[in-house]
C-alpha cells in the first residue's frame, strides 16, 4: 500500500515551471525541488536564478534555466527541445509566467490587450500543446496552470488579464477532458491576494488594502509559502483523480 509520504513525493520527476525564477514562480520551483523534483525554468531574464541554483543545490536537486520570450515564433517548440536535452520525462509543466497591465476601458491600448492575451494564454496554449504530446507517448503527466480571482471575477482596469485568465479556466477543463484517458491530469491553482513585491502598492493604499482585508474571512494576505503545498498536490500522484478543477488558495476571498 503506498504511503502518505510516498502520495506527494515527487523524486525522479522532472517540471518546467516558466516564469520560474521570480514571483510567484519561484515559490512554485522551490516547492516542487523540496518534494524532490528537478526543475526546468523558463524565464526571459536571468533575475532569482543564483537564489534559486543555490536552493536546488542545498537539496541536491537539478536545476536547469533557459532564457526564452514565450511569445516568440516557434517559443513552445523551443522550450521542449531544450528540455528534452536535459532530462528524459516530462511528467509536470507549470504555466506560471503572465503578466498584468491596467488602464482605463477608453484608454486601454490595443497592443496592451495583445501583449496580456499573448503571454496569458497563447504561450500557455500553445506549451501545453506542445507538451502533451511528449505526456501521451509517456502516458503520464501532469499540467498545472496558474488562474486568478480574475478567473471568477470581473476585473475593473485589467480587462484582458480577466479574459485571459477566465480562458485559462476553461483551456483547462478542455485539455483534462481531452488528456485524462491517457493518464494526464490538467487542473488549475488560483492564488488569491498575495504578500509580494507586485502588491506592495496595492497593500500600502490603505483604501484598498481595508476592503481587500474585509473581503478574506482569513483576515491576512497570503505569504508565498502558503500556495507550496497546493501546488506540490497538484503534481504529485495524490491528485491523480483530481481532473479539470481549479483550486483557489484566497483565504476564502471568494466566499464574500
């Protein structure tokens, strides 16, 4: 009988995590290096690399970066051939790089629409394309895309991140639908309000940061550590029957 440990360890598995390096992503690798896994990071600058080289090494893990502009002609293509040279499996991907840009609704810039839409979820689409095709020869595999509260909600001044990352949901629930007879679950985190630099601006408007509180029955941003366990979950054969869901992890944001 496998044990409980035995459910969430993830040695000799091997994950592309883009967007890796920094932010939120960070957290993610380090997560999935402490359960054992090696990782593959994807990013389009070299910031928290050393950080995180060092981290893999005190856990005698590997750790491998690739610099790679995931809107780029043939980007998907790109990053699996690179990893194929380092490692054998492909048994996790997490889609975690995106990015944000705010404006007014008559304001907003077309090209700021493509550039969210593009990064989003073109480049997610079309990585996870890209990589199912490596998981069903395996017949195993693992896709863990990063939503939103904007994957429930509306998102006043940030329309295509809340389109994008509405789509995110729902490109999730198609591809676990259509990889789960080949033993590929697809499902989806959510992070809710977050302690990070990113939000640092957001926290000190005292205006916002009181309504925020008031809408988390946890009472508290969330620290970065508190998404690790969701996702080492998501990766590990102890959410093997786990298909097409998407997981907040908002201190109960969404209940209010």
């Amino acid at each position: 009988m496998t044990t409980i440990p035995e459910l969430f360890d993830l040695t000799g598995r091997a994950a592309i995590v883009t967007g890796g390096a920094s932010g939120l992503g960070q957290y993610y690798a380090q997560a999935l290096i402490g359960a054992g896994a090696d990782v593959f990071v994807v990013s389009r600058s070299e910031k928290g690399w050393q950080e995180l080289r060092q981290f893999a090494a005190q856990h005698g893990r590997q750790v491998v970066f690739m610099t790679q502009d995931l809107t780029a002609e043939q980007a998907a293509i790109n990053v699996i051939t690179e990893f194929k040279k380092h490692f054998e499996s492909l048994d996790i991907l997490i889609n975690n790089a995106g990015v944000q840009i705010r404006n007014d609704i008559v304001s907003y810039r077309d090209e700021d629409w493509q550039k969210v839409i593009d990064i989003n979820l073109n480049a997610l689409y079309y990585l996870s394309h890209e990589a199912a095709k490596v998981m069903i020869t395996q017949k195993s595999g693992k896709i863990i895309n990063i939503g939103s509260m904007q994957s429930f909600r509306a998102g006043k001044y940030i329309y295509p991140y809340a389109a994008s990352k509405h789509a995110v949901v729902g490109l999730t629930k198609a591809y676990a639908d259509a990889l789960a007879p080949y033993g590929i679950q697809v499902n989806a985190l959510a992070p809710g309000y977050i302690d990070t630099d990113m939000t640092k601006a957001l926290q000190a408007d005292e205006t916002r940061n009181t309504e925020i509180l008031n809408h988390i029955p946890a009472e508290h941003w969330a620290q970065p550590s508190e998404l690790m366990g969701t996702i080492v979950y998501l990766a590990s054969s102890a959410s093997n029957y786990v298909i097409g869901a998407t997981i907040p992890v908002d201190g109960g944001y969404l209940l209010r």
